[in-house]
C-alpha cells in the first residue's frame, strides 16, 4: 500500500483557545489538521505537540468518543482514512553548542502522557510547545527509547535550531555510540537529498521530508511516499528501518533555493548571496552580519561529493498550489473539488483534465510547475523565495 506522510505539523491551539505553538496560525487545532489532511492528500500526519497536557486530553476526549480510534499497531485513526501519530518536538539545551530541535514519536497517548510528565520536569512550561529542555540529546533518546519510542532530528541544516546549523558539524559526535539507532533525518525546506549525501556519516539514514506546519495551508508543502502494509506508527518506524522491503518511495520537497535559510543573507543590506559557497562576508556591502546559509554550511562542512546510497528514494521538487501564480482560494477549491485532493491535481491530473476544470492559463502554469519549467529568487536569511 502507498501513503502520503508528513510527520512534522505543528499545534496552534487547543480547544479551549490556550496557546501550544506559540509561532502557529490559532486555526491549527487537532480536528482542524485531521480535516485539512483531506484537502491536502495526506493519509498519515504526525502532530508534533502532543507532550501539551490539555492536547492530549483532548486526543483522549475524541478517542473516547470514538472520533480516534486507537489502533492495534500505534496512532489513532480519523474517520478510517487518516492516521495521526503522536510526536513532540522538544529543544535541545544540554548539547555545550546550540539549541537543536528533535521530534520525539510515541505509539500511544498512555505513553506520551508519561513521556510528558517527564519533560514537565526539564522545562519551565510544559503548556508549550518546544521549549527548551535541560537535558541532553542522549538523555532523551534513553527517554524515548524507554518509552516504545523513536526521534527524528528535526530540520538538521537550518542556521537556527538545528544540528548541523548551529550544535555540532558531525551528528555522530552527539550521539555517540548510540547515533546508529538513528534511523532518519529530516532534510528541512532548504535543503534536499543532493545537499545532505555530501555528508558521509548519513550515508544509512533515511532521508525525510517533512512540511514542519504552521499554518493550514502549509501542510503537505513537503511529505513523502512511504510503501508499507498499515498505516500506523509500528509500520512507520519499519519504514525508517527499510525492514522487510517498507520503504520511502519518493520525497516530495520544496526546490531548497525556495527555503528561507537557503543561501547567506546580509541583514544590513538584504543581499542573499549567489556566489560559490560558503559565503561568510556579504559581497554586496561587505558586512559581517549575517545569517549563514543552508548550502554555505554543507558546503563548510561535506567531507565527499554527492554519493547517494542504492536505497535513496527519488526528491521531487514540488511547488504548491499556493505559490503557483493565477492560483487562487478559489482555483484550489476547484482543483479539491474536482481531484479530490492538492496533491492529485499538483502531481497527477492530466492537462486536459485540469484545463476544464481551471482553465488554460492556470493548467499551463500548473504544468510549468510540474516540469520545472520555471524561474525564481533565491531565499534566505528567513524570507522565502520566490517565483518570478
């Protein structure tokens, strides 16, 4: 069976209106995701606040009432069509450099709920969603692990939050003898497939790419094909293991110079560079205050060029709907209304099909899209890029 998956979505808001992701659009409440994932094609989504005491409450409210069902392997099932996976994306402050994000899976709200009650004793707000915990890298892992769980080392390359941004220049010296239970990385809208397999010690992970969601709309902006049997969290982590031929079969993600941490940006001047990387003064005004590039920190620290492994999946770039110029609220709706989800109308549906749906102009520009026939401004320093 094939599954659209985006494991990285974040909570706005609870039921009662109390904050979760502070940065969150308050329309990212748990149902309002669950529907959404229908609009976008999304078949298994993974909420990554699930350690807030009032979210999980709320999960088992709806379990109770038989909104979620649990199932047999882990997650909860909606309207027997989407799967939610439990996850909490804590920030990292025991590592002696940086704050990196890393996104902490459980099967089952018993076990969050107790994984949960153990952060509340790290951090100063457990009512919120990453805040920044006492405890090292390893330590959680050793908490999760405990737990039935895994972690996923969230966005890896961004200059802020990230591992390989702004804590350490090699994952393995982190996690130490234990970096081989790693399975997966998320790659982060400013980098792909090609960026990260220059670096050799990811040469067995298994590459994800994810939305990381702060609004409605934004959910599916990058997902995957996972091949698997169920769609459920037991089945998930199979996947990342590549155990008994599950797999990631394609990777659907932004073209990294649309991310907004893509190349280095002057903050004086607003120049984002386009020379051979790394950049580390602004060659437009010669500042040195900047915020450092995704491409110009791979490229300070690969140690090969690009290998990737027979396993490695296809990277598709995708560009949105939403980004897609003459597409609309409303063109969307009828793509919805017409395909049944943004994801067949973006990948799937045929010229003609869309033609009599949109018109010709918005079906052109789809395909344009579609072929990568296409133009655009590089991003940086936390502005996106743009297509021109």
């Amino acid at each position: 069976m094939i599954y659209n998956v985006d494991l990285h979505v974040h909570i706005g808001r609870t039921k009662s209106g109390k904050p979760v992701k502070i940065t969150a659009s308050n329309k990212l409440t748990p149902i309002n995701i669950l529907e959404q994932c229908f609009i976008k094609g999304i078949d298994i989504v993974g909420l990554v606040d699930c350690a807030v005491p009032e979210i999980l409450d709320e999960l088992n409210f709806m379990m109770n009432k038989d909104i979620l069902i649990p199932l047999h392997g882990g997650g909860l099932r909606y309207k027997n069509r989407i799967t939610l996976l439990l996850a909490s994306e804590v920030e990292i402050g025991g590592e002696k450099k940086g704050s990196p994000h890393i996104l902490c899976f459980l099967r089952d709200i018993k076990s969050m709920r107790k994984f949960s009650n153990i952060l509340s004793n790290h951090i100063k707000n457990i009512n919120l969603s990453s805040q920044r915990c006492s405890l090292s890298s390893i330590e959680i892992y050793k908490i999760v692990k405990d737990l039935g769980g895994f972690l996923i080392p969230a966005h890896v390359f961004t200059p802020f939050k990230s591992y390989y941004g702004s804590s350490t220049e090699r994952l393995g010296d982190i996690f130490k003898e234990y970096y081989n239970d790693l399975n997966s990385i998320e790659l982060g809208l400013s980098s792909d497939t090609d960026l990260a397999d220059e670096i050799s010690e990811l040469k067995s992970k298994t590459f994800l790419s994810n939305s990381d969601a702060h609004s409605l709309n934004k959910i599916a902006r990058e997902f995957n094909i996972f091949e698997m049997q169920e769609p459920d969290f037991d089945e998930v982590f199979s996947v990342l293991n590549r155990e008994d031929g599950k797999k990631i079969i394609k990777n659907y993600g932004l073209n990294p110079e649309l991310g907004k941490y893509h190349r280095t940006f002057c903050l004086d001047c607003s120049n984002v560079s386009t020379e051979v990387p790394p950049v580390y003064i602004c060659t437009n005004c010669g500042s040195k205050n900047i915020v450092f590039g995704v491409k110009d920190r791979i490229a300070e620290i690969k140690d090969q060029d690009i290998i990737h492994p027979k396993f490695r999946p296809e990277y598709v770039y995708q560009i949105p709907l939403e980004f897609i110029p003459k597409i609309g609220y409303k063109t969307i709706k009828k793509l919805v209304n017409e395909f049944g989800n943004e994801i067949y109308a973006l990948h799937r549906a045929s010229y003609h099909d869309l033609e009599k749906v949109v018109g010709s102009k918005a079906a052109e520009n789809i395909f344009k899209i579609r072929q990568g026939n296409f133009t655009l401004r590089i991003g940086g320093g936390g502005f996106y890029g743009k297509i021109i």
